[in-house]
C-alpha cells in the first residue's frame, strides 16, 4: 500500500480533530462571535490562523522532518530535550488536561449542585475522580484509539454541534450587535492572539508521535509514505476545525440578543436554553463532556508515550497513571487558577514554536544555514520570556520598552526580533560558508 485509503484518512483525520477539539476550541471561537459581532468574520479570520493554521504548520513540519525530535535539533540538542518536555508539561497536567477536566465539570455537573453550597468543592472532587477514571482506562489502550475517537466520541460531538447549528438557522434571532472595544480597531490581531489560547499548536507537536505511530500501523512504512500522510490527515483536521469554528463564532454573534453572558459558556449556555429549554442545559453538559473527555485521553497518551520513550525504566502504563493523577490533584484547584497562568505561560511559548515551525517549513531554503534556527529562536525566546518576566513578575516596569517595538501592540512583538535573527543566521550562515581556508 502506497498511501492511505480514503476510510483511513478520513477517520485519523477525525481522531485528530478529537484530540484537538476540547473545551476551549468550544469556548473561544463561539466568545470570539460573540464579543466580535459585525466584525466577527475579520476576526475568526486571524482564530483560524493560529487556531487552525499553526497545528496544521506543526503537522506538517514534523513530516518534512521526518520527527519532532529532528526539528528541535536543528536549534540545539539541549533545546531538543528542554522545549518538549516544556510542552508536554504544559499540555499536558500543568494546564491543559486540568483545564479540560474543570470545564467539565462546570458546564457538565456544576449546573445542577445549589449554587454557593459548601458540596461544590467534594462535588468537583468526584467528578473529577470519574472523570480521570475514564481517562486512565480509555488511555491504557493507544492502539483502540481510532476506534474510540475517530469513530465513537467525535462523531457524536460533531452530531450535537451540527444539531445546535440547524436549530438556530431556524429559530428567528436579533442581528449580530456591535464589536467590543478590542474587536473595533484589531479585529484580526485580537483573533489570531485568540487563537493561541487553544493551545493546539502544542498539541500538535506533542501529538507527532502519537500520528506517526498511527500512520504506520495502517500500512505506511517509508518515511515518504509516512510524511504524506501526516501531511494528509493534518490538512483534513485542519479543514474540519476550520468549518467547527466558523459554525461557533456564527452561533456566538448570532446569540447577541439572547442576553450578557462573560464568557464563551455563558454565551452557549444561553444559546442552547434559547433554542431548547431546560434541555438544554444538559445538550451543553454533554457536548463539554465528550470534548473534554476526547482532549485528555489523548494528551494523556501523547505525554505518557513521550516520557516512556524517554526514560523507559518507567512503564508506559506506570506514567499514564502518573499523568492521570497529577492532571486530577491540579484540575481541583478550580478553573479559575488554572486560567489565571495559562495566558502569559502561552505567551512565552507559542512565538518560540511559530517561529522554529516556519522555519521548519523552509527547509528547502534554510538546509544548509542551521545558524538561522538557533539565532531566530534565541532572539524570539529573549522577547518572549521577557514579556512574560514582565507582565508576571515585574508587574509592567518595563512596559515603555516593548511599546517601543513594533507590533507590541497588536501582540505579535516577536516579529520584529524573529526575522532579525532569521536575517542575523542566514549572515553567519554565509560569511562561514564563504570563508577561505587558511591552509589555501
């Protein structure tokens, strides 16, 4: 077999929908809609670019390089062990797979315990105990994967959002209102910073192991079959991502006249009661439920088998019980702490990953000129660790200095010092290679 058949990319490309769809890729689009109003389709625009575009660039960088391993090396060996462990903490139990099991629990058991008694705290703590139950069982077995999420779990997620989406194209509804204040003048920018908080460029870089693998076990054995179809599955994920989100940020803008809600489960929690009642209530608890479920079970996986292959003297069993336990302890200090650090640790982080990916991506032309990698990467990860010392630890006293640099504003600061150290390593690059030999 040359390549996958149309029933295999169709259901890895679903599997990896699954695994990136969770909570949050509910949530942020559909706020995203809501917030934006009139200007919502400019600003899903720059969503997808990072929410869509950036795991779909991840993908298919890793199949040029053959592993995530060999893209990471190509800035240091150090780099290659540091940057991904930082990750897979990161998507993993440190905010990810927390994040998922408490927007759960909010949206799928919270609804229905008395607002402000004192069960909520033992109620978050069984939940999560089920919750994490399932996630350890489901996770045991990465090769029923397929099964579980490409056939099982996504598809009903897929069911009950096309549900939500038919329903309110027939239900009469006010027009969408006018944008909030950071949605009038940077529509795009402040959607494509949007975007990041999806996390599922991290998702895809952790998630490289976990496709190749899957890949392989369909029958493609050379590296070209392997990267083809990486390539594929990653683009048909993309594209069902793509039409998923266009439908939330329609549903959000289109909810305006349903009520204030501050966030985007406020805003699906009044749609879903518009459309359907007390039913709905349940719908949503559902929809979260699955989402979140399908997220962890594969983050859970993808950590476990990466730390498994990195210290093997640890079973793969014995770490997805460690991640599992680790993500549970962390997912009860409340969702409200977990959001509170997972913005500007974001921050620091996806300009490192766009930019080593981008270059990744133009291997063709940077092949022969590795200084481009590490000197762009340096430079990006000096402003973006600054910025996040600044706005973490230094409480702004260095605010005056990043609005100096162009794009400060809009978010995207690290571009300016990304191509200066892109054009810095190409230099090098060149100078070394044009160099005379003494000994001539």
């Amino acid at each position: 077999m040359e390549k996958l058949s149309g029933k295999d990319r169709v259901l890895i490309s679903v599997m990896l929908f699954s695994m990136f769809f969770g909570a949050g890729n509910l949530i942020f689009p559909t706020f995203l809609g809501y917030s934006a109003g009139t200007h919502t389709f400019l600003s899903l625009a720059g969503f997808i670019a990072t929410a869509v575009g950036l795991p779909v660039m991840v993908v298919i960088a890793i199949a040029i390089h053959g592993t995530a391993e060999n893209l990471n090396e190509k800035v240091h060996p150090y780099f290659a062990l540091i940057f991904p462990i930082v990750i897979y903490l990161c998507i993993g139990p440190g905010l990810a797979i927390p994040r998922a099991a408490t927007i759960a629990y909010e949206m799928g058991m919270k609804p229905f315990i008395q607002t402000g008694t004192s069960a909520q705290p033992m109620a978050l703590g069984l939940y999560t105990l089920v919750f994490f139950g399932l996630v350890l069982w489901l996770s045991l077995s990465p090769s029923k994967l397929i099964d579980r999420l490409g056939k099982v779990l996504a598809p009903i997620t897929l069911t009950i959002i096309a549900v939500l989406f038919v329903r309110n194209l027939f239900t009469p509804q006010a027009p969408f209102g006018a944008p909030e204040k950071i949605y009038q003048d940077n529509s795009f920018f402040q959607g494509f910073l949007d975007g990041y908080l999806t996390m599922d460029a991290l998702g895809a870089m952790a998630f490289g192991v976990l496709i190749t693998n899957t890949v392989r076990s369909r029958g493609m054995k050379t590296e070209r079959q392997v990267s083809r179809s990486m390539i594929t599955v990653g683009i048909g994920a993309g594209i069902l991502l793509a039409v998923v989100y266009s439908i939330l940020a329609y549903l959000g803008a289109s909810s305006a006249g349903y009520g204030k809600a501050a966030n985007g489960a406020g805003v699906l929690t009044l749609l879903t009661s518009n459309l359907f009642g007390e039913a709905g209530v349940v719908i949503l608890g559902v929809l979260f439920t699955l989402a979140c479920l399908s997220v962890s079970i594969g983050l859970v996986i993808a950590c476990s088998q990466y730390f498994y292959k990195l210290l093997p003297s640890v079973s793969y069993r014995m770490w997805t019980a460690i991640f599992t336990l680790a993500s549970m302890l962390i997912a009860n200090l409340g969702l409200d702490q977990i959001l509170s650090i997972s913005v500007p640790i974001l921050s620091a982080i996806y300009p490192i990953l766009v930019v080593l990916v981008t270059i990744g991506l133009m291997e063709k032309v940077f092949k022969n000129h590795q200084p481009v990698y590490y000197i762009a990467v340096f430079f990006t990860g000096v402003y973006s660790v600054t910025e996040f010392l600044n706005k973490s630890l230094l409480k702004g006293s260095l605010d005056s200095l990043f609005h100096a640099i162009p794009l400060s504003a809009q978010g995207i600061g690290w571009l300016l010092p990304a191509i200066a150290g892109a054009a810095a390593g190409y230099a090098v690059s060149s100078f070394n290679k044009n160099k005379i030999p003494a000994d001539q």
